[in-house]
C-alpha cells in the first residue's frame, strides 16, 4: 500500500469508527486538535503527514494504547503532520 498523504487517505484505509485521535503538528508541544474519529473537521483530515519529522524512526500514525490521563487514559492515534 502507498504512503497515506493526509489523514482523510489514512481514514479511507479502514474502519477507524469511533477512533480516538490525537493531532499534532510535528515539533509542537500542544495537540491541534483531538476527538473522535467520527468528528474530524475537514481542515484537519486535509492536513498532510508528517513523514519525514523531528524523529524520523517515528512514523507520522501510532496507536497507543492509552493516550494519556487528560483523554481518560482512551486508547487511540497520536498523528504528525505538517505545518
């Protein structure tokens, strides 16, 4: 399978249905956004990943299977992008 290029060519790539995603902007320390996957405004999954970012051994989508206390210890994707 080809690279995805944005996040909505990685949501066509299967069922991610009420997916918890956390997105940020590759070297920021805050997310941009983070919700559901059912609730992704357009801006965001036109946003471009992050392949090449400040750690390139990370990949720009990773699943984790606990995102943190502040989203409820929720499994879900911590995704890169580009400014």
């Amino acid at each position: 399978m080809a690279k995805c290029k944005t996040i909505y060519d990685f949501l066509k790539t299967g069922d991610y249905c009420g997916a918890n995603f956390v997105v940020y902007i590759d070297g920021e320390e805050d997310p941009i956004w983070a919700g559901s996957s059912l609730d992704v405004p357009y801006w965001v999954a036109e946003l471009k990943l992050e392949y090449e970012g400040s750690d390139p051994s990370e990949p720009p989508i990773s699943y984790r299977s606990s995102l943190g206390e502040e989203y409820n210890n929720k499994p879900g994707f911590v995704i890169a992008c580009k400014e």
